[in-house]
C-alpha cells in the first residue's frame, strides 16, 4: 500500500510512518500542504493509494488538500483523514469534500490500519473509473466524452463535470446547492448564475443525445432522467 502522510505534527508524523512502515506500507511523509502538493504532482504516474490527511495545516488546511485532490488532480484513491476534531459536523464535512473516512485523534495504529484496508477494498474497483457506464450511457473522463446511442459528444471541462455529478446520481434529486459546491470548490468566488448557465449549456448540447433530460425541480435543485 502506497501512502502520503499529510501531519505537521513532527512526533506523530514520525511516529506514523514508522508505525506504517513496519505494517510493510510505503509511506512519504509531508508537513505541510505545499510539500503535499509537490508529492502528488510527482506522483501522478504512479498515484498513492491512500492519502492520510490531518485537518489542521499550516498555510493550505486539511480540507482544502482533500478538495484540489479530488478536483484538480481528479485522485482515485482513497482519502482518510485523522484530526482532533471530532463534531459530527466536522465529519460531515470532511465527508463532503471528498473523504472515504474520517478518525479521530487519538487513535490506535490498529484502528487506522483496519480502516486504511477498508477503504482499499472499496476502491479495488470505484465507481470512479475512467470510463463509467450506466442506463446505455458511458461516459469517458479522460477524454470528457458522453457515448450513447451511436453518438458520441464531446464536453468543455465545467460541462462534463456538471454532468458527471447528475449522471452518477441519474433518478435522484441533487439539490442546487449541492452541485455548486461539488462543480466550483475550486473557484470559492464563483457565483450560483454560473450553475444556471451551464446547465442551460449543458442541456444544448444534450438535444444530440434526446434519451437524456436534466429536469428542474422547483426550490431543490436537479434530476438527470435517462430513457433506456
């Protein structure tokens, strides 16, 4: 198991890589968001198969690490974080920002073990793979392509992301809010008009595929409908 250790706690930091180490993992250690970063970019031929991440970081915080992950280098592999901060409100939002799991401090080394060989076996194969099909529909994130039907088209970034989310959550109602938070995590001075614009793009270009129809939901948000 491949593993990058985000702790700016130099005891604990050097503690868990030993710790880890020892369990036959392979483990680089950053103390900081920036030496992060760097790792990942380095790593990207090769990606790390679990990212541990503390919360609290000097420069860059742990959430802010879990999110460019997720949205800029679009990372597969598992994400757990490790804080001494315990509400359940901080654990739903770790959760929503792209985490697999979620410890507090302190813990035992069998414990993260355990949970890090949880989040392996559920990534063994994602939902998240490049190429992702559903309802006669595949869709191809490397190249951000949409197949149906015999046609196939090609989506800008923002588009293909907006309907990535909806046509892995096709038949449910995401709220609004929800998608413009996942979309534009990246760009916090984004406003919601670029939500409704892209939509309205979106939708254009989805006429070359008429089996697929994003429906508004008055005062919640979106429903992505698909005729099979």
């Amino acid at each position: 198991m491949k593993i990058l250790l985000v702790e700016d706690d130099v005891k604990l930091g050097r503690v868990t890589q030993e710790l880890l180490t020892y369990e036959n993992c392979s483990v680089d250690w950053a103390q900081d968001g920036a030496e992060a970063e760097d790792l990942i970019k380095s790593s990207l031929d090769s990606s790390y198969d679990i990212v541990i991440l503390d919360w609290m970081l000097p420069g860059i915080n742990g959430i802010e690490i879990c999110r460019f992950l997720r949205n800029k280098y679009n990372f597969q592999g598992g994400i757990v974080f490790i804080t001494a901060k315990g509400e359940l409100d901080d654990c739903v939002c770790a959760l929503n920002s792209g985490a697999d799991d979620f410890i507090v401090k302190p813990f035992k080394i069998k414990e993260l073990i355990a949970r890090l060989n949880a989040v392996c076996r559920r990534k063994e194969k994602p939902f998240v793979d490049r190429v992702y099909a559903k309802s006669g529909v595949e869709i191809d994130r490397n190249l951000n392509i949409v197949r149906g039907n015999g046609t196939e088209l090609r989506l800008r970034k923002k588009e293909f992301e907006l309907f990535e989310i909806l046509f892995i959550n096709s038949g449910r109602i995401l709220p609004r809010r929800t998608v413009f938070e996942k979309i534009w995590s990246d760009k916090p001075d984004t406003n919601m008009e670029s939500l409704d614009s892209h939509i309205y793009m979106l939708r254009k270009s989805l006429k070359e595929l008429p089996q697929i129809r994003i429906k508004s939901v008055k005062n919640i948000g979106y429903k992505m409908e698909i005729n099979e």
